[in-house]
C-alpha cells in the first residue's frame, strides 16, 4: 500500500490555469476577482484532486478502528487559494436555512460568559467590543424574508458570522465553525520572521529561510513589503484577522513561526487568519531591491469525488442533516501531517520527555545552565500517536507526573537552584496535567486535604440557565431527572468554602455588577471531578523546590487556556516573573498572556433542555433555549463521520470568568468586577527574537535567564527596573500599547 504526503514540485503542477505575473501592487481582490466567473470551479476541484491522486500514485489508505477516526485516508492535495474560494462562493445563498441558523445561534451566545463585557470592554482589553447579541440581528436584518438578501452566496454569509463569532470574540474557546470552512487548510508558501539584532532593538521582517545563513554571519536583507503593503502595515493588517488572541502583541506572533511552535505537535497556525480573503502568490520586497515570488497553496481536505458543482458541495458537506462523512477536525489532519512526531530541531537533548514531547525537561551541562533547570511545556495536551504501542491518553497523568517529579529531584541532586518554565506556544489542554505540574512546584501544605486551585470562577446568569436550573431542580426534587446539565454543573462548581452549593438557587444568586450585568456566586472548581483515577501524589516533599523569585516564566505571548491558568496563578498568587517574546516593533511592554484567559471550555454537542411545553415553571417572555436537534447548517465535528452525532451543536464557548483568589484570606486579588480575560497584565519584561533565538532555543534560555539573575536589559518600557532592567512590579497600562488596527463596522461592531 502506498501512502505519499504532499510533495511541494507537485503544487506548481496542478495550477492549470498560468497565473499572469500579478503587480505587486495590485490589491490581491481584484487579482482574485477573475477567477469569479470560471466554470463550476467545485468541479475543477475534483478533477484536480482525481488527476493529482493518479500523478502521484496515491491509494486512499485501509483504515479501521482507531485510524479510521484519526487519520485521513490520503494526504490533502495542493490546489491554488483562489479555486478553493471560486468553489466556496459558488454555493448559492439558502436564505431560508441561513435564517434558520442565525435563529438557532442566537440562545446559544447568551451562554458565553464574557458577552457582557464585550459589549463595553473596560481600558485595558486591547480589542475592540462586540455585541454578538445585535450582531447576529444584524445578519438577520440582511436576509429578511420578502426582500432581496444582501448575500451574494452561502459563503459570504457565513464569512460574516465567523467574523463576528470568531474574530471579534477573540476568545479561543469559543468556537462556532461551519464545516464548510473546514473543507480546505490555506498555507502561504513562504514563512516570515521577526528579529531584532540584539534582542532588545526593534526587529524587522526577513524570510525564514534565511536564518540557516546566518549563522555563517552572512546578513540577509530585511523585508520591505509584501504584495505592495509597507511590511509592518501588511503584518499588522494580517494579524487583526487572527480570532484567537485579546492582546495585539501575540496575534501579531502568531504570524511568525518558531522552534517551540515547530515542535508542538498541537501548535497549528490559525488557519482562520486567511478566511476572509487570502491571495495566489506572496510577493516579497527587499531593501537590497530583490522581489521574490511564492506559491501559496489551498490543501483539499474534503473528498471531493461526487463534487461536481457548488450545489452538490452545499448538499453533501454544508446541511445539517447530510449523512454522508464529514471532513476531520483540522487538529487531526494536523497530527496526522506531522505523523504524530514532534520536531527536536534546535532543542538540546532532554533529561526527559514525555512520549508525544508536550512536556520536556531539561538539565544541561553547560557552564551557563550550571545552577539552572528548564522545564519546557508546549502544550497540556499529550497527543496520541496511533502507531505507537503505548498510548498515552490513559497514562499521560503518571507520566507527567512521573517526569516532572523525576526532573525536580534531579535539578535538586544537581544542585540547580532557579527554574526557567518556558510556555511558549502553549495552547492549553487538560487541567489534570497543569494541576499535576502546579502541585508539584507548590506543593500543598497538607497532602490529605482536597486541594484547590487559588482562582474562583462566575458563569453568566442569563434566563436561560436561571428557567433551566429551576426546572430541573424542580424535577430533581421529584426524581425526574437523573443525568441533567445542572448536575455537572453543581458537580464542577463548588462554594468558596470547598462544599457543595445546597442548591441551584445558592449557586446562581446573581451576583449583579455595577452596570446591572448578572453572574452567578463565585465558585471555585472542583478540580478533582473530572479524574479517570487519582492523582498520583503526593509529591515528594511539601517544601516548594524552588522559591518563587527562583522561578521564571517565558511566552510568546500564545498562552491559553489552561496555560494562562498556571500563568495566572504562578504570577498573581505567587510572585512569580514573566518575560514576554517577540510582539509588535514597540518600545512597550507586552502581555504574557495574550489568550484565553477563562475556562472551561463547554460545548452543546449532547445539550439536552427541559421541555417548555411541559415544565413546572413556564418560561418567561423572550427567553428561548438552545434546539436538542441539529443545526441547519452543518459543524464540523471532532468525529469524523456523521453517523456518529451525539445530538446538539458542536458549538463550543467559555463557561467560566475567572479571578485569582487568596484561598487563606477568601479574597479576590484584583477588582473583583473585572475578570482575567479583561485585566490588562504586562508582562515583568520584553525581549525580542534574535537570529541566534530561531537557530537555537537555548539562546531564547541564555538571555531569560540574564535578564531574570544576571542584570540582563529589557526591552526600552517593558519593564519597571533601574536602568532597563526587570522590577518587582510590571508596567501598568498606556495608550501607546493599543492596537491602531481596527476590524471597523460590520455585523455585532459597538462602532455603528
Ligand atoms: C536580497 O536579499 C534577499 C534576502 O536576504 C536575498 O534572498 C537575495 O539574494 C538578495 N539579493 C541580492 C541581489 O543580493
Ligand atoms: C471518496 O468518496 C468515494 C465515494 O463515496 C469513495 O469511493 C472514495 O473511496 C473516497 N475517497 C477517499 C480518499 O476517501
Ligand atoms: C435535510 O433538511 C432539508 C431542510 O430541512 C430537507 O429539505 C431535506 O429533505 C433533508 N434531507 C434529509 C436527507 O433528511
Ligand atoms: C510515522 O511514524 C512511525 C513511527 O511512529 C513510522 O514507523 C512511520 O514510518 C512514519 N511514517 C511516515 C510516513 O513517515
Ligand atoms: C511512574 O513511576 C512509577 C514508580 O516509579 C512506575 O511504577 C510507573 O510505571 C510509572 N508510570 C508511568 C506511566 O511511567
Ligand atoms: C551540591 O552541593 C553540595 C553542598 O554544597 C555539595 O556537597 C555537592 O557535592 C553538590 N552536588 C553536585 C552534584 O554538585
Ligand atoms: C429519589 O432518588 C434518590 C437518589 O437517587 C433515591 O434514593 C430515592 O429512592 C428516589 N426516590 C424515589 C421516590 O424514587
Ligand atoms: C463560607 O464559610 C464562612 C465561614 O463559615 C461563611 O461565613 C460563609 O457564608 C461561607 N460561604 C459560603 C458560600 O458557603
Ligand atoms: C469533588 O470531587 C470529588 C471527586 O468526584 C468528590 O469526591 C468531592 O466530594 C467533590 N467535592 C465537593 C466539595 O463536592
Ligand atoms: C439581574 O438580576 C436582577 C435580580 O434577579 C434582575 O432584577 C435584573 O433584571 C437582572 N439584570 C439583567 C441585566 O438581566
Ligand atoms: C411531561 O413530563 C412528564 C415527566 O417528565 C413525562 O412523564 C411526560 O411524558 C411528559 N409529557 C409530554 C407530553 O412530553
């Protein structure tokens, strides 16, 4: 059985149509606006698909069990951006449907928990506001029955809905996705990145290629523009359509790829970035006066063999109730291209790692590291490897477990007093695994006590979630229920005290803010609840093995999710410093954390309501709750075929705003009205990358560690100092650190 991935020669050959030299002046729509009228483009597709299937000899893989739900049967094939996009805009407009979907969304956002904030964000949250409530009225508005639609096609309607329920929550637990994004991934077919000479000297743009020169001091020549746009205006610009990040300085870095992110097996650039319009060729200007020119490529995901037109894309991938199989998730596809192997490219040899390499730790010889330990986690996700004999799903918690004890008993033995815990690219993942490693660095004072996290959340009080816990509490008090949402949520939330609230009513309160906006009680969560088995504990002393000032974070700035929980609580609760890479060319700082500051993440996939129609307490006027069915057009799925439907949406959102929270005193740290996700938190300094730094990741460590004990610079107004220097505390908010970039008026905009 042959299996060959994707080889770059081939894309050049599968772009039947020759693309006339484009200016590079020319504004990348107009160039894209000829391919508009070609003939059935999705029909194009599928002979491209077919004829580079045959070329290359590729037989769909045999899969079955576990394979078939991970892997793809072939690897994508290469198309150009502008078919992939010709294809998409030829699904005609279903009004009707689109209608029907905007109504079905609307109860949902209710349910995310940052909406009130969104709508008249505090100085601080360095994006702009959105109203996702008006913003799907908006849509609405353009579609209204009996008049003409204001959507060309299926496409451009759905463009609008991502842009106002992806980029402009810029949260990445929210995710509301149609699968006909999903059907192709964009790649550029050149990689930039960003560099300072000295790391604290604003950087300029050079491609990535030239860093492998440059160790031979030969001196690339920077970047000027890229197709026609002065280059920082064209990063800029680019950045603003990434979803997933509040803080300008880490969209700007997801721009750029680096050797941590390289090595993440989970680290997958924002495909989302290249929705909105995303060009054939990427020309590039130097100083020295050289243009060069790159393919970029659009990966056909889909099988496109029973495609032969818009319509038949729409009826086999785009409704709600097809049956045929849906595309992957784009982070199999992911895992599945890098072959489950993770990238050591610029890394020294661990001490150890885990088997997929989220977590690596370090204990190196030389003199500079002599009193210094690193311990490297690029995600909280260890990502299963099919063909490997051990999976580590089941086993990850021991393993981290086990490293991360091993690695601390070893940097002690060794003498190495300071700690550099370097998050970049982390993503987030599972709250065991960043519990384990939290635990391990404080270790809880008495091990037979249940352990919290020091952070206390609050959901939104919405009608919906107030009629529904009402509801069931009623039917639980008759035993008419037995497995209900509200249970899991009486399950994960628990009173500051850690004991069960004695009702839903206890948990619910609200709690009202000072613009009348309603949350439930603080809660803490229960962290154990979700456990397959205990933790393995306890550690092997209760005395921290390295004080807090002997501790330095590193990010770039993409820090999520669970990342952004043991971030939050190594900084706000113990002391700890954080350093911040790359960012935008400013004198400034930058957040550590410029990501989802929340959690949990939730989903209605499986989301079951009480009947209305048949409920002890009726539902008030206005309120509507969320369809048990499916949506009318389809979500892409984390299971790969549609037969397997759970029921509900695979709409995910974030349950939870979260605050640090003094466990021994019972207090918020910090405006109690003002939840991490809208704090603004510099980070203690800012370096920017160097040549060195994209060679080598121990150059990224030589210089954290300067700066944290060794008097080392930061960059000019990162940080609070003498001379440059790192201080006690951080830069507190400035002007200056907004982004002059603005997504502008559209559907849900605050600017109207
Ligand atoms: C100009 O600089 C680019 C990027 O470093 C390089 O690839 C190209 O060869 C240079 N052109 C000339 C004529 O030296
Ligand atoms: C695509 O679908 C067709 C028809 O359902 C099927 O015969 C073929 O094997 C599929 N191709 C791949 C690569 O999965
Ligand atoms: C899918 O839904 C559409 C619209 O509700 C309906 O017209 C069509 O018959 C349904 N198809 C199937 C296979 O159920
Ligand atoms: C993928 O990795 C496995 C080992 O995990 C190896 O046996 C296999 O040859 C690799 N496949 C490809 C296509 O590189
Ligand atoms: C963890 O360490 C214990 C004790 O050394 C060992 O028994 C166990 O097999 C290890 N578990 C894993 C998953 O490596
Ligand atoms: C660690 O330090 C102790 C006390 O200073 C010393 O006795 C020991 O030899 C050192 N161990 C190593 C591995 O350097
Ligand atoms: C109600 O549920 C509880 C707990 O599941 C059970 O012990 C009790 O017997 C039930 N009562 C009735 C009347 O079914
Ligand atoms: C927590 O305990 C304190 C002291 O007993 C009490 O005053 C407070 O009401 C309790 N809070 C909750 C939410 O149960
Ligand atoms: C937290 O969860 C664990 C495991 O399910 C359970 O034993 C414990 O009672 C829970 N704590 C509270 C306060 O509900
Ligand atoms: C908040 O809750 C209070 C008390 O339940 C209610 O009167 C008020 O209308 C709610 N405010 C909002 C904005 O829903
Ligand atoms: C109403 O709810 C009761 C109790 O859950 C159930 O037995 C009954 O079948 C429901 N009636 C309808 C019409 O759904």
């Amino acid at each position: 059985m042959r299996f060959i991935f994707a080889v770059a020669a081939s894309v050049a050959s599968l772009i039947a149509i020759p693309l006339t030299s484009a200016h590079p002046l020319l504004h990348p729509t107009q160039r894209s606006a000829r391919w508009m009228n070609v003939d059935e483009p999705c029909g194009q597709i599928r002979g491209l698909v077919a004829k580079w299937m045959a070329d290359n000899e590729i037989v769909p893989k045999e899969l079955s069990g576990l394979f078939e739900l991970l892997q793809p049967p072939v690897p994508p094939a290469p198309i150009r951006p502008s078919l992939a996009f010709a294809c998409l805009k030829s699904i005609p407009l279903y009004a009707d449907v689109a209608r029907k979907h905007v109504d079905y969304l609307a109860p949902l956002v209710e349910w995310q928990s940052t909406v009130d904030y969104l709508r008249d964000p505090p100085k601080g949250y360095l994006s702009e506001g959105v109203d996702l409530t008006q913003g799907l009225k908006d849509i609405a508005a353009k579609l209204q029955p009996g008049k003409k639609p204001k959507y060309p096609n299926m496409f451009e309607f759905l463009t609008d809905l991502h842009t106002l329920l992806s980029t402009r929550v810029r949260d990445g637990h929210v995710s509301i996705r149609s699968l006909l994004f999903d059907l192709f991934t964009f790649e550029r077919g050149v990689q930039f990145v960003s560099i300072s000479d000295d790391g604290l000297s604003l950087p300029r743009f050079y491609l990535r290629d030239d860093v492998k020169y440059t160790a031979d001091r030969y001196v690339p020549s920077p970047i000027t523009a890229v197709n026609g746009v002065a280059v920082l205006n064209f990063f800029l610009g680019l950045s603003l359509q990434s979803s997933g990040s509040h803080d300008p300085d880490a969209r700007f870095n997801t721009l750029f790829p680096t050797l941590s992110k390289d090595a993440n097996l989970n680290h997958a650039e924002p495909s989302d970035i290249y929705t909105l319009g995303f060009e054939d060729t990427t020309i590039v200007e130097f100083q020295n006066g050289t243009i060069l020119k790159f393919d970029n490529t659009a990966y056909v995901r889909a099988n496109f063999s029973t495609v032969s037109s818009g319509t038949d894309l729409y009826n086999i991938y785009g409704q709600g109730n097809g049956t045929t199989p849906s595309t992957f998730a784009t982070g199999l596809y992911h895992w599945a291209d890098k072959n489950w192997t993770a990238s050591h490219d610029g890394f020294p040899a661990p001490f150890k790692a885990t088997p997929s390499e989220s977590m690596r730790t370090f204990l190196l010889p030389e003199a500079a590291f002599e009193d210094t330990a690193v311990l490297a986690i690029n995600s909280f996700v260890e990502a299963e490897n099919p063909n490997s004999e051990t999976g580590s799903t089941m086993y990850f918690r021991r393993q981290v477990n086990n490293i991360t004890q091993d690695f601390i008993a070893a940097a002690r033995a060794s003498n190495r007093t300071k700690l550099i815990l370097d998050l970049q690219g982390n993503g987030g993942g599972f709250t065991d695994y960043l519990t384990i490693v939290y635990l391990h660095l404080f270790p809880p004072s008495d091990l037979t006590k249940p352990y919290n996290w020091p952070i206390v959340h609050q959901m939104r009080a919405h009608p919906q979630l107030q009629w529904i816990g009402t509801e069931l509490e009623s039917r639980q008090s008759k035993n008419l229920s037995t497995a209900s949402p509200l249970r899991a949520l009486l399950d994960l939330y628990i009173t500051p005290n850690n004991t069960r609230w004695s009702s839903f009513q206890d948990f619910l309160g609200p709690v009202s803010d000072s613009a009348g906006n309603n949350f439930t009680h603080y809660s803490l969560i229960n962290v154990t609840v979700n456990q397959f088995d205990p933790f393995p504990f306890p550690p092997t002393s209760v005395e921290p093995p390295f004080a807090p000032e002997d501790i330095i974070i590193v990010t770039d700035g993409e820090c999520a999710s669970a990342c952004a929980i043991l971030t939050s609580i190594l900084t706000n609760i113990h002391g700890v410093k954080t350093i911040a890479l790359g960012g935008r060319p400013l004198n400034q700082p930058m957040q550590a954390i410029g990501q989802v500051k929340a959690g949990p993440v939730n989903t209605f996939r499986g989301f079951v309501a009480p009947d209305p129609n048949n409920a002890s307490t009726p539902l008030p006027p206005g309120v509507t709750l969320p369809l048990s069915g499916k949506p009318p057009i389809r979500m892409p799925d984390v299971l790969p075929r549609a037969s397997l439907y759970l029921g509900g949406a695979n709409v995910d959102y974030n349950l939870g705003n979260m605050f640090p929270y003094d466990l021994d005193k019972g207090e918020i740290i910090g405006d109690k009205h003002l939840p991490l996700q809208m704090r603004y938190e510099a980070a203690h300094c800012k370096l920017f990358f160097t040549w060195e730094m994209m060679r080598e990741v121990t150059a990224i460590w030589k210089a954290v560690k300067e700066v944290a004990w060794g008097g080392g610079k930061c960059v000019k107004g990162s940080s609070t100092g003498p001379d440059g220097r790192i201080g006690d505390k951080t830069v507190t908010y400035s002007k200056e650190v907004e982004d002059k970039y603005k997504l502008g008026k559209g559907p849900g905009s605050l600017e109207r």
